[in-house]
C-alpha cells in the first residue's frame, strides 16, 4: 500500500471528549472517527486491525472446536418474550416496528437467538456437544456512552455458545474456552488477567465464570488481587474482611434520639462521638423480580459502600437501582434516615452485610425526620432479615484466608460463563438423552469484545509518541520512509525496498507523500507501524539503509543486501 492512496486524515489535536489514551490515539492516528454518542465509523486502517483480531479469534476458536455462524442482528420480540427479557432490558435494548407492525430489536446479546438456531437442529445427545460463534454488530443503548470503543453503543463481538448433554461435558468444553483465550489475548499482545467474576443473572447458580482483564489506570473495573494466595477476582465477586472494626457491645433497649437536620453518617457520628463503624449505612434499592417492582433495603457499616451488583446476586432482585423521591414518598420513608427498625420485611426484603455483627449494638436512621435510633441490634430488634456479603473490598481488607489484598483497576476483553439451562428451559429447546427422555442441554457463553481489545492494546501498549501496535494486530508490519521524495536515487530505491517487501510476503506501506520528514516520522510513530526502513542521508553516503522498531527504538544500518534478512528474522515469531 502507499500513503497517497490510503484514505485517512491524521491529527494533532485530541478531541475533548477523549479521557483516555486509546480514544485520543485511535482518533489523532486516523483509525477512527465519531458519528455520533458512542457510534463510530472505522477507517480502511481500523479495518486492518479488526481483521488481524478476528483471524486470530477464528483461528483459535476453530482450534477447539467452534463452528462460526452468523446470527441477524435485528430479532423478533417473540423470542425475548419467551424467555422474559422483552421487557427485563429495558431501554438498553433498541426496539422498533417493521412495515407490517411487527416488533423488533436490535440485538444487544444473542442468547435467544442462537438457542433459536440450536433449537430448529438439535433432537438428540448425538449432535451434543456442539460450540457456535460469530463475530457481528451489537447494539446496546448505553446510558452514559464514553471513551471511546471501550464503551461504545455499537461495536463488534464475538460470542460464542456451547450446548452440553451433562455439567462434566460443559466443564471441559470451558476449560478449552478459557486456554483459548488465554492464547487470543497472548497473541493479540495484551498482557492479561483472568479473575474470577459473577455472571448476573445470565449465569447459572453457582457457576464458573472468569473474565479477561487488562490491568490499566483507566480501567472501568476494580479488581481484588491476592498475590500470596494466587488469585484474583472482580469486586462484585470478591470476599474480603475488614480488621479494624471495634463493635459495641451495648445491650441497652433501643432509644429513639433528635439528631435534627443531621443525615451523613460522619455527622451522626460526630454528633452522637460514636466510631463511623458503629453506625449502619442504609440504602434502598428498586428493582424487578419476576417481572414485578421489588424493593431491597441494604445495610452495611457505616464507612463501607454497597455493592450493589452483589445485592442483585444475593436478592435475586434484577436493574437494581437507588429508590428516588417518589419511590421514598409512596413508601412513608424520609432520604436520611433510613434504616431497618420497623420496616415491614414482607413489603421489603431486608439484606445486611456480613460484617455487621448481629449481637452487636449500631445507630440506625429512625425512618422519622430528625430521628435515628440508638442500640439497634440485628438479632434482638429487626424480626426478619438476610446477610451476605454485599460490601465493596477495601484496600486495607486481607484475603479470607488473612493474606494481604490489592486493588488495581482493569479493562474487561473477555468474558466466559456457564449459563446452565436458563435459555434451553425458557425457548424449550431439548433434545433426548441416551435414554430417549428429553432434557434441557446446560450451556456456556464467552464473549470477547473485538473493539474493546483493539483499544486495550493501545492503553496497554502506546508511548508519548503514539500507538505501538504488536505485529500480529498492525495494519502493515513494515513502514519504508523515503525521507527525500523529490530525491530521485531516494525514490527510486524506496520503490525498489516496497517491491522486494511485497515479493517476500511482508505486509508494507511506503509513505510516498512530498512532505517533510519530520512530518513523516510523526506520523509513522503515530499510527504505530512495528518497524520502520529510513532512506535519508545514510543511504546517499554510505549507500545503507536505516532500520527502526517502534517498540524498542533500536537503530541499525543495514545494506540493501542485509535488510531483507535483517526483517524476515525480526517478524518470523509473529
């Protein structure tokens, strides 16, 4: 390829809306360019890349066994609907009509229609186990779209789906996912980290689930690492505990005390000189549950946060989201003071974090303006309640088994579960067994999101200068730079270089353009080429060509007899 002819525009300035680096470069290097909020059109260089990553994908995939498809990207409602999500996704999913008033949406995941497709095949164990993928559009009406293709509202993914006649056959089939993964991510040059995480309501109870982590500063996910014991898991997945927390041990009756227009909790506790840690944080939550409103009061330790993907798990609760005004209103309650002491559990259901000691004493909101409640106690005061860890892990937590922990922030690329027989069961898709009865084969999904790892890479890999792309995933391996266009010895030996590239299998581009050579450089180093053949003064006075790697910044003079081989060598572990 030459530069005249690629079609692309490069910049010097950064969007403002691009927080992170990999939206910053992606747009200033011409790869690609905003439509509109969390759409993007991606240039004939994105396009490169996006087919390097999904070679990648097809090859390993295909390695284990996956069989690719290709699923429509607009489904009818009656699917959704037989499964409940119709209306469950709410305002994430697009829905729309077509000219004969049927409903339709834009598919935001493909559970259902993959069972859709296994279901008018599949009659028996003997086609059994089977794994499905594709790599297609999704679409998801992202509340807050933001930087850039990590949270787009349209992107690409893979996702596959295995279909299994038993859990043992379900478990190989996804330890065969995972070190799949393990080799896309691998070759896609990302250093990753896979962590144990929970699957929501999609996964089955008590499933395996991991997702695939890029540890970054500008990671949206907080992760718990314990080094000494080897692992590492999601917040919303992870188990910690607290060492510092002094409980008061106070059997006194409950007193309802005036605290006024006091509400935080650090001033209840300075007001009444109690610790933090024995007051109760009080929230409540809204959300669905077989397809009715539900509420949730949730309480934790006064100076811990509520995790409240947790909640969903241990509540069996869906869309969980803080009650607003109206909610506080229509339910007698008062933002401030809220708390467990007389909440009639059959309205609400009560969930206490684990860490709250039930014996202990705590000051609690009194659900009255101006009031809380002194000496509460779990056991004794409040008749019907559940615990279980919903709290978010601190950094001075220690594991469970008391080793030392770490939080690092990471970039979810992929994510594997087993689903069980949600879908099977609900699209009444079954095939029979060896002994003719029919059952609801148990599924695994994993997902990788195509864009979002392209942008890892660049968060993971790129410099002050630009992007630095792994051979593997960059658009061309080798960029040739005549220096000295209107240079006819120069131009022409450029040209010859190009050829002799083309002739070897290497995937090159020469930059062609009358521009200066610093202009050149900048943007060589820019869009990130691996390695870089320079023909400037050297070549005019020593009759060498100058060679440069992206990543390393390494320099060597080669002869034009030296550098064919010099190359072959330095991409042949590609």
């Amino acid at each position: 390829m030459k530069y005249s002819q690629l079609f692309i525009q490069t910049f010097k300035e950064t969007p403002a809306d691009a927080q992170i680096i990999s939206h910053q470069l992606l747009h200033r290097a011409g790869f690609i360019q905003k439509s509109g909020a969390g759409l993007y059109n991606y240039s004939p260089l994105m396009m490169m890349v996006i087919q390097n990553a999904t070679s990648i994908i097809r090859e390993e995939l295909s390695k284990v066994g996956g069989l690719e498809i290709s699923l429509s990207m607009a489904t009818p409602s009656e699917l959704w609907k037989e499964s409940n999500r119709w209306d469950e996704l709410g305002e994430l999913m697009i829905q729309f009509k077509d000219r004969s008033n049927r409903d339709l949406c834009l598919s935001p995941t493909n559970e259902e229609a993959v069972v859709d497709y296994f279901r008018k095949i599949a009659k028996s164990y003997k086609q059994l186990p089977v794994c499905l993928f594709q790599i297609n559009t999704k679409f998801r009406d992202e509340i807050r779209p933001r930087f850039g293709l990590m949270r787009a509202r349209e992107f690409s993914m893979k996702d596959a789906y295995s279909f299994h006649i038993d859990r043992d056959c379900l478990d190989k089939t996804y330890e065969l996912l995972y070190q799949a993964y393990s080799r896309i991510f691998e070759r896609m040059g990302l250093a990753c980290m896979a962590v144990e995480a929970d699957g929501g309501a999609m996964a089955d109870s008590g499933a395996k689930t991991h997702e695939f982590h890029v540890l970054a500063d500008t990671g949206e996910d907080e992760l718990v690492v314990c080094k000494q014991e080897g692992w590492a898991a999601n917040c919303e997945m992870a188990q910690t505990k607290r060492v510092d927390i002094v409980y008061s041990k106070s059997k006194d009756t409950m007193e309802l005390i005036e605290t006024g227009q006091n509400h935080t909790i650090q001033d209840i506790s300075k007001l009444l000189n109690v610790k933090e840690s024995n007051c109760l944080k009080t929230v409540l939550l809204k959300g669905k549950k077989e397809n009715e409103t539900s509420y949730l009061m949730a309480c934790c330790i006064g100076d811990d946060e509520i995790n409240i993907t947790k909640c969903m798990k241990h509540s069996g609760i869906s869309q969980l989201e803080f009650a607003d005004e109206t909610d506080l209103k229509e339910l007698g309650f008062v933002r401030g003071v809220l708390g467990p002491v007389g909440v009639d559990s059959d309205q609400i259901n009560i969930l206490v974090d684990l860490h709250v000691d039930n014996e202990s004493s705590f000051v609690v909101g009194a659900n009255k303006e101006g009031f809380h409640v002194k000496n509460m106690i779990l056991n004794r005061d409040i008749p019907v309640y559940t615990q279980a860890d919903i709290r978010v892990s601190r950094a001075t937590d220690i594991s469970m088994n008391d080793n030392d922990i770490e939080l690092r922030r990471g970039i979810e690329v992929g994510h594997i579960f087993q689903l069980g027989d949600k879908y099977t069961k609900a699209l009444k898709a079954s095939v029979l067994d060896r002994n003719g009865k029919a059952i609801f084969p148990l599924m695994g999904c994993y997902g990788i999101g195509v864009g979002r790892a392209v942008s890892a890479v660049v968060e993971q890999l790129a410099d002050e200068n630009g992007i630095v792309w792994p051979e593997s995933l960059s658009p061309f391996e080798v960029v040739i730079l005549p220096l000295k266009s209107k240079d006819a010895d120069i131009a022409k030996v450029g040209q010859s270089l190009y050829e002799e590239c083309q002739k070897n299998g290497i995937s090159v581009i020469i930059d062609d353009r009358m521009v200066s050579a610093g202009f050149k450089f900048k943007d060589a180093d820019l869009m990130g080429f691996p390695h870089q053949i320079i023909i400037g003064e050297t070549f005019k006075n020593k009759e060498e060509v100058e060679y440069r790697s992206r990543q390393s910044g390494k320099k060597e003079s080669l002869t034009l007899a030296e550098w064919i081989p010099f190359l072959k060598e330095a991409l042949k572990d590609k």
